[in-house]
C-alpha cells in the first residue's frame, strides 16, 4: 500500500510539474513551407533523367576508349617484343654463319 501512495504521489508530483506550461504551437507557414519544398522537388526531379542518360552514355563511351587504348596498345607491344626477339635470333644465327671453325 505504501508503494501505491509514492507512486500515486510521484504522478501527481509529475502532474503538477506542467502547470504554467504552453501548449506547443506549429509555425503557422509550416504547411506552406512544406508544400513549396515538394513543388520544387517535383520540379528539379522532372528534368535531370535525361541529363542523367547522357552522361551515362559519356562515360560509358570514355570507359569504351580507355579499354580499346589500352588493348591496342599491348596489342602493339606485344607485336614489338615479337619482332625483336625475331631480329635477334636472325642476329645471332648470322654471327654463328660468319664464325670460322676449325676442327682438325
């Protein structure tokens, strides 16, 4: 019973504490600060899916010829590498063909 009354108190206590309080109040241009924020949004939304696509495309198309740069390029390097390890071993059987050798 004594648990009761300190809580009954406790919630009376509590109750009083909110006397000579205001009820809060909402900014009275709230509801058109609101609306004016989802006007402008539906408006910026409307445009931007196009802008969108293109530089999309663009970046698509600069990643494309990065990629076929640089394939090309080892491509090449590839093809140079061959051609010289051909020109040296051309090399090296002609300086085998000029030698003199004689065996007794």
């Amino acid at each position: 019973m004594d648990s009761r009354n300190n809580k009954e108190k406790w919630v009376n206590e509590v109750l009083a504490s909110t006397e000579g309080m205001k009820k809060a109040e909402a900014n009275p241009f709230l509801y058109e600060k609101i609306r004016y924020r989802m006007q402008q949004k539906g408006a910026v939304q409307d445009i931007p899916a196009i802008v969108l696509l293109s530089k999309w495309i663009i970046a698509c198309l600069v990643i494309l010829a990065i990629n076929s740069i640089a394939i090309t390029t080892e491509i090449r390097r590839e093809k140079d590498k061959a051609l010289m390890q051909k020109d040296a071993n051309v090399g090296m059987l002609g300086e085998l063909g000029n030698q003199t050798t004689y065996n007794y």
